[in-house]
C-alpha cells in the first residue's frame, strides 16, 4: 500500500526536494511589474464576473467602468461550472465575448484559472479530489477552496482547464497575464496528501535515521521505524520539527500546485503574458518567497478588514510582496469600501480608498484592482463593498475611485520603470515566524507584532525599506535589520557574515540564531551560527510577565514580553545597554550590544524594547549609516514613498490623518497631482511630486 502511494506522490509530481532551485524556472522581468505593450504602466480595475449577468448588461457594466477610469479586467477565477458545465464539454463562448466586449471598451484582461472553485459535477463523480480538514472531516460542495491540494486527480482536472484557457486565450493580445488559483489554501490531509508528507520527508532526509537525528526523536519515544508511521500534523503537541516540516510540506506542495498550472499555461502562452498567484494578508500557509519562484510575478489582496487602516502596518505587507521577487507587483484585489467577513465590515472613511490605493503604488503596485464590480445577485458575498450597488448604478464611493483613475492615468507614464527606493532592508523569515509559532514561550510573542514593532520606527524615519528573505542579496543595503531570525542555517550566516566583513551592518533583534531548520536548537548558545562574529552569547532568556526596566545609550525605558541576558566574551564588546531588574535574573546585565568588524558592525538586541526605546535606537542606527529621510519631520500621519528608475524620481505623499498638515516640499519639487496647495496637505489628501 505504502509503496503504491508513494508512487502515487511521485507521479502526481509533487515536488518535494524541499522548495528546491529545481523552481527557479521563472522568466526574467525588468523593473516594470509586466511587459505590456503601448499599455499603460499603471493597470487600474477591477474584478468582473460577466458570467453572473445577462450578456444584454455587459456594455452598460463596461461603459460605467470606462468612466471609473479603469483599463483592466480580472476575468474567470470562479468559473470553472460556466466554462466546463460537464466533464470534458467546455464552453468559452461567452468569454471570448466577454473579452471582445472588454477589448471594445479599452480593458487589458487578466485571465484567473478557476482552481479555486471546483464544479459540483467533479466532486460528486471524484469525492477523493475533496480536502479532508486535519480532524478527518471530508468537505463537500457549497464553498470554494473544498479540494486536496495533492490529489492527483484533482491536479489534472485544474491543469487541463488551464491549458484549455491558454490554448485558447495565450496569443490573445488583450490578456496581459494570468492568475492561478485564487488566494491557494488550506491544505489537506486525505490519504494522498499523508503519501505525499511520507516522500517528502524521505526526500528531505534520505533515511528515517536522519529525520530521527535531526528531530531528536529518542525524545518520548518518538523514534520512527519507517516514514509511513510519521503523523501528517499541522497543529497540537508535536515534535516542533515535525511542525516545522508541516510547514516545508505545504509550500512545496503548493509550489508544485501553482508551477504545474504555470507549465500548462506557458506551454501556449505568449512570454508576454504574466504569470501571477494572488496571495493574503501576512499569510503564514507556505513560504512565499520560495512559491515565488514559479511565477513572474508577484500580486496580492489588500483588505483592511475592520476599515481602521494601520499604514505602517498596512506599507509593510505590501513590502513584503514587493520582496518575493524584489519587484513591482500587482494589487489584485482591495475593498472599494469595507468586506463582508469580519464581525463588524466598516467601511473605510472619505478618502480612504484613494490613500489606500497611493499607498500601493508607493509601496512598488504598478496595478491596482477592486473586489468586486458589482454584487452577485445571490451568493455569499452580497453583502461585500463594490462599485454598484444592487440596481446596477454605482455607489458613493464610486466617484473617489474615479478620481483616483484619473490620476493614475496621469501619472503612468511618469511611474513607468520606477521602483519603491529603499536603503535599508529588513529580512523575513518563514521559517523563523513559525518556529516561534510553534513555541512562542511568552504567548504574546508574536512574530509579525515584533516585526513590525521595528519595521514602524525604520519605515517612519527612513520613508523606504525592502523586505526581503534571509537568502537574498544584502550587498546594496548600508543597513540590514532581522528583528527575529530564530532559524538561521549555515548558508544563510554565512551570508551575513560575509556581509558584515563587506563594511554592513546587521542588526539581530532577540531570539535570533537559536534553531537549525529542522527547528532544533543549535548545540550553542544564541545567536548560534553568527555567536562568533558577536563575540557575545545570550547567557538565558525569560519570558517577561511584567516589563523590565532598560537603560543605556537608548535612555532609558522598558522591555516587555521578552528579555535576553547577553554575555560579552571578546574584549571589544560593547555594551550599548542594561538591565535594571532589581532582585531578579536580569539586573544589570547587558540587554543590547555592538561590535565593530572590519569595515563593519553587528548588533544584537535581546529584549523586545517599547516603542520610545526602539525609536531611539532607530535613529542611532540610521544616523550611524548616514542615512536620511527624504522629507524630515513630518506629523506621524503623513507617509512618504519614493519611487525611482529610468532617471527619474517622484514621491507619493499621503496624509493619513483626518487633519491638513504642513510639507515643506525640497528645492526643485514640482506637484504633478494632487492636495498638496500652500504648503499644506489636505486631511486624507495625496500627491504625487516630482524631484529634480
Ligand atoms: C478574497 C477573495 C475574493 C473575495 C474577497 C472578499 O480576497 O480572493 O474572491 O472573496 O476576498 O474580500
């Protein structure tokens, strides 16, 4: 049985060699985020079902979007039961007038292969293509997202729609790109997903041995005998490395997932089609960066679901997927307004839409889209914001989306081949998120908060920052900030080393250096692999229920949530600051160093310091990297993005805030658009400005 699995696995091609290179098969793009043709650069739409209207309303539909200022349309990612009623008998009439129609009225089209909503016809007749949940649970029809990510059967079906879409659509000269699936998730544990978890540890680790070895399974008696009895888990009390395994599992089966509906694709397509996945919110399902590497390009869903936009929060998502391929990007999808799934969907205040939108196009979106054009008339989201309302005429937002089409048609041309300017960069790691996940220790660690708890105080006063994955090229940036990279391989501190040595500074905030990726603790104490180049160690870390005074060249102010005790063992070591823990383990002891090698520096930050502490700390370090902001002190609310390339550099100024405030704007700024007028920019207001 075993074995007929595991051929199984094996033919349905899931690759399992671990995110391998064997993925770096994507095209090569320049700055600009697509290769459109006489097109606009900045693509503005939304996504349109025509397949839930009578064709008679299509034009009206096409007109009133001309007249939002749209020029694109995402087309087909839910429509698998319109454009294959029955199995094998495929129906694309009516998107090739969908499309003509859209053509008509000056739309480019992306085209979404329909994966993510499988028709009643093939689960009924293949109830094994359905995902099983991790308690055993079958879905069944009636939602979307109910299949097995490894079934093979299910693999072809959703390959052979793609490859029928291509052949079809793939010389289309309007089709500008293609989606996969929509938003890929969860994942599945019926028998063919556990096969494929069985060969991917067995190529992950050759022999059960090894996986026993770096698991440390003599721990109550986890030793495994075979791969077959290790338990597909994602959740409960298991060995962290078999968590963290979960975790490898999932992104290679995605990967495998959207690589094969990319292959399919690009066997018809023209290489100037995209091809694209749209992903979520500070998704922790796979390893993005490495799920990248199939497609050409990047593009995800912005929701702001509580309609309370944090921006700095909110900038740092977008520069995240801005780093999976370290370029531009597409906003696929965002609310015109408020969504449907969350206990209370407030809409976003006057305004707000048109600031969200600048905010990805400062942040490097060279497309923004809207969910959705019109409410279905039925369906679980009839209560979603949209364009028009229920009668079909459009709603109050509508006329703030207008507007912000105009100015993205004006300002196109002026964004073509620029990209978000950045000089420091921060890495993320999926694995270091998720081994802290795993055993957070103090249940307030989260990762993303402490992330961004440095990213805010670094974005605010630098106006730009890249974020990248630990494995990429660090040689461009004066400062590289990790605020928790728990799971550092060899290579990666390798990297860093070599970066040092080259005249950067890295920063490591705590818990950093402590856990191989397997999730075992490195035999050494933190960081682990870069303890040598500190030339300090972390002498115990606590779990703070109560905040914990630090004081230093920082000021002086408090550690919460966490705390690291750090040891200095070379003699140039500097302490830049200590705890004040009266009568407890951590009193006096260092709580952040530095150390000076060669051209460059490391510093190691062991507490999760407040707010006032790490502004402090990010001045010190972008002043000691002679790093500057672009416009210097503005009021909190007022973002700045600056984009450049091809000669030229333009800044996207927004006021956030519900108040005007005052820009002094550099000698030489021109206003291209926008509610910058006295010196003053409006309450919600955005303008675009262009630098000398
Ligand atoms: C997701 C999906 C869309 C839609 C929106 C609603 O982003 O991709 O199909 O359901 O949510 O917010």
């Amino acid at each position: 049985m075993r074995r007929s699995l595991t051929t199984l696995a094996a033919a349905l091609g899931v690759i399992v060699a671990a995110i391998a290179p064997a993925h770096a098969q994507s095209r090569v793009w320049h700055a600009r985020a697509t290769q459109f043709e006489n097109r606009p650069a900045l693509a503005f739409g939304v996504a349109w079902y025509p397949e839930q209207w009578p064709e008679a309303r299509w034009q009206t539909d096409l007109q009133l979007m001309r007249s939002a200022g749209f020029n694109t349309v995402r087309l087909a990612e839910f429509a698998w039961s319109t454009m294959e009623p029955e199995e094998g008998r495929f129906d694309f009439g009516w998107l090739d007038r969908a499309i003509d129609a859209a053509v008509r009225n000056g739309m480019m089209v992306v085209l979404g292969t329909p994966s993510a909503a499988p028709p009643a016809w093939l689960t009924q007749k293949y109830p094994d293509t359905l995902r099983v949940d991790e308690d055993g649970k079958r879905a069944g029809h009636g939602g979307r997202r109910h299949f097995s990510f490894a079934s093979a059967r299910y693999r072809q079906f959703a390959t052979r729609i793609a490859a029928e879409m291509a052949t079809r659509y793939g010389k289309n000269p309007a089709i500008v790109g293609w989606q996969i699936d929509n938003e890929i998730g969860p994942p599945s544990w019926d028998p063919e997903s556990v096969a494929a978890w069985h060969h991917f540890l067995e190529q992950r680790y050759g022999t059960i041995d090894e996986l026993n070895r770096r698991w440390a399974t003599q721990y109550w008696s986890q030793h495994y005998n075979n791969f077959d009895q290790v338990p597909l888990r994602a959740t409960g009390q298991h060995n962290p490395g078999l968590l963290l395994d979960f975790k490898h599992f999932t992104t290679a089966t995605w990967t495998d997932y959207v690589a094969a509906q990319a292959a399919a694709i690009r066997a018809h397509a023209d290489p100037r089609q995209f091809v694209t996945t749209n992903t979520m919110f500070w998704n922790a399902g796979f390893d993005h960066f490495a799920l990248h590497r199939v497609v050409d390009m990047a593009s995800w869903d912005n929701y702001i679901p509580d309609g309370r936009p944090d921006w700095v929060a909110n900038g740092a998502n977008h520069d995240l997927v801005r780093g999976y391929k370290q370029r531009n990007f597409w906003l696929m999808e965002t609310q015109p307004g408020r969504v449907d799934w969350v206990p209370v969907n407030r809409a976003l205040d006057p305004g707000q839409v048109r600031e969200m939108a600048w905010q990805a196009v400062g942040h490097g979106a060279d497309a923004l889209l809207y969910w959705q054009w019109r409410p279905a008339r039925n369906g679980q989201e009839t209560y979603h914001g949209a364009l028009l309302g229920a009668d079909g005429t459009p709603v109050p937002v509508f006329g703030e989306v207008a507007r912000t089409g105009k100015e993205f048609a004006q300002a196109a041309p002026l964004l073509a081949d620029t990209e978000p300017a950045a000089q420091i960069a921060m890495l993320f790691s999926y694995d270091s998120r998720w081994a802290i996940d795993i055993q957070r220790h103090h249940k307030d660690f989260d990762p993303v908060r402490q992330f961004l708890s440095l990213y805010r105080p670094l974005r605010t006063r630098t106006q730009g920052i890249h974020v990248i994955a630990p494995d990429a090229e660090l040689g461009k940036y004066r400062l590289v900030v990790a605020p928790s990279l728990h799971v550092l391989t060899p290579p990666q501190a390798e990297r860093l080393v070599a970066y040092v040595r080259a005249g950067g500074h890295l920063v490591l905030g705590p818990r950093s250096g402590m856990k191989d990726d397997a999730n075992a603790l490195w035999p050494k104490r933190q960081p682990g692999p870069l303890a040598d180049l500190l030339g300090a160690e972390v002498e115990q870390y606590y779990a703070l229920d109560a905040p914990v005074g630090v004081q230093g060249s920082y000021g002086a102010g408090k550690a919460n949530i966490w705390a690291e005790a750090i040891r200095p063992v070379a003699k140039d070591v500097e302490v830049l600051a200590t705890y004040s823990d009266p009568h407890g383990w951590l009193d006096g002891k260092p709580a952040a160093v530095t150390r000076r090698v060669g051209k460059g520096r490391i510093t190691y930050i062991g507490g999760w310091l407040d707010d006032g502490l790490l502004a402090t700390i990010a001045t010190q370090l972008l002043d000691g990297a002679g790093i500057r902001p672009v416009l210097a002190d503005l009021h909190p609310d007022i973002e700045v993005g600056e984009r450049s390339g091809a000669g030229k550099r333009l800044l996207i100024l927004i006021n956030h805030g519900a108040e005007p405030h005052p820009i002094a704007l550099p000698a030489g700024a021109s206003l291209v658009t926008g509610d910058l007028a006295g010196g003053t920019l409006s309450a919600h207001g955005v303008a675009l400005i262009k630098l000398r």
